[in-house]
C-alpha cells in the first residue's frame, strides 16, 4: 500500500530524498565529536531544503515534522531561510498530508535498502531481519543471532541505536581501557613543545622521507 501510494505522490509531485546509511549515522554519532542524531536530521532537512531552492523551485510554505523541541527548531529554520512561512509541528504527519506523504516515500525507500541491502562483510542473509524495528521479534532475533562478540554488528546494524547497544553490552565482550594515571599526564609533553626548534648541538637527523618531501619543522603559528 505504501509503495503505491509513493508511486501516486512522484507521478504527481517533485520528491526528493536524501538516504543516511546506518554506517554514517553510527560513525557520526559515536565519533570523538559527537554529532547527535538531533543535528543530523536537522542538516539533512536544512540541505533537503536549500537542494530545492538551488534548483530554483519557486517555494512559499515548508511543513516539517520536528526532532527535539519544535519551537527551537522553528526558530533555526526561520533563521536560515527567512523568506519562507515554515511550520515545525510534532507528529506533522498526522497533521499535514503534505508530511504524511514524505513520511511514505521515507519508509518506502528505507524498505527499498534494506531489501537490495548488500554486505560488505560476508556470511550475512538478510532475509529473516524483519522490518528493522525494535518492536518486531524478528529484527530483535536477528540482531542476537548476528552479533559477533569482537566486533559487534556489520554495517548494516546503526551501533548507536539503543536496542543495539543493550545486545552489545550483553553479548559482546568486554574492553577496559587504560586511561593511564594522572601522574602520568603530569610527565607527559605537550602538544606544543613538539613545534619548538631543537638546538643544533642535540639534533637528531631526520629520516630522508621528510628531506625527499621538502618537509620542515613548523617553529612559529
């Protein structure tokens, strides 16, 4: 029924769709710096937007349905697109047709990867994942079943989404860090001290990769 009521909206209205891969999204959110899903979701409809705009399509209203508190989001879009009427609402799918039908096309092409999904990593069948939710058993299932206890789950699997963390945490094994003492922090050099020049008399001669290179030491920012 989806698929065909996405079929209708393209044979009748422009689409466009921008697909986040469970790989970027877990990369980004699991990073040194953290980008959380919130800012993603806020970028990509930012993008979405000016990708219409770039292409010169006369726009007037923007319905979208909000990530985090809908004033604040608002307010953000208000400020990066000022001569547009934009409406953030919470559930605006169920309030607006034109965020309903997004909604389709969304989950129809989300369906579309997952099925024409192919791993990178071998000796993975896809077949019995169901619809990738955490409220099927199925999906549930798969995830136990396909967890390796190094190095949690292929590409296919979003390791910051929150059901997978809980099967990471209790089928994989366990890492312990060593932070080092503060001591140790104490004693060691830094960052900066590595860019200041070295006395002649106690210089040490450098590989030929950075004289083949033409590389030299970096003495002032």
């Amino acid at each position: 029924y989806q698929r065909r009521v996405r079929e209708a909206v393209v044979s009748t209205q422009s689409t466009g769709v921008t697909v986040l891969s469970s790989n970027y999204i877990s990369t980004s959110m699991l990073g040194k710096q953290n980008y959380n899903l919130n800012a993603i979701s806020h970028d990509t409809a930012i993008a979405l937007i000016r990708r219409v705009l770039d292409k010169g399509v006369k726009v007037k209203d923007v319905y979208v349905d909000t990530v985090g508190p809908a004033d604040k989001y608002q307010a953000k879009l208000s400020a990066i697109f000022p001569t547009l009427n934009i409406t953030v609402a919470s559930k605006a799918d169920d309030k607006f047709p034109i965020c309903g039908a997004s909604s389709i096309c969304a989950k129809v092409c989300r369906d579309k990867c997952m099925r024409e999904w192919e791993f990178p990593e071998k000796g993975y069948d896809i077949s019995n994942s169901g619809c990738g939710y955490p409220s099927d058993p199925k999906t549930k299932e798969w995830l136990r079943e396909n967890v390796d206890k190094v190095f949690g789950f292929p590409q296919f699997v979003r390791f910051s989404w929150s059901t997978a963390e809980l099967i990471i945490d209790k089928k994989c094994a366990r890492v312990t860090w060593d932070e080092g003492d503060d001591d140790d922090e104490e004693n060691n050099p830094k960052l900066s001290s590595f860019f200041k020049k070295v006395k002649k008399e106690t210089e040490i001669p450098r590989h030929r990769f950075y004289h083949e290179q033409g590389l030299t030491s970096l003495t002032d920012f």
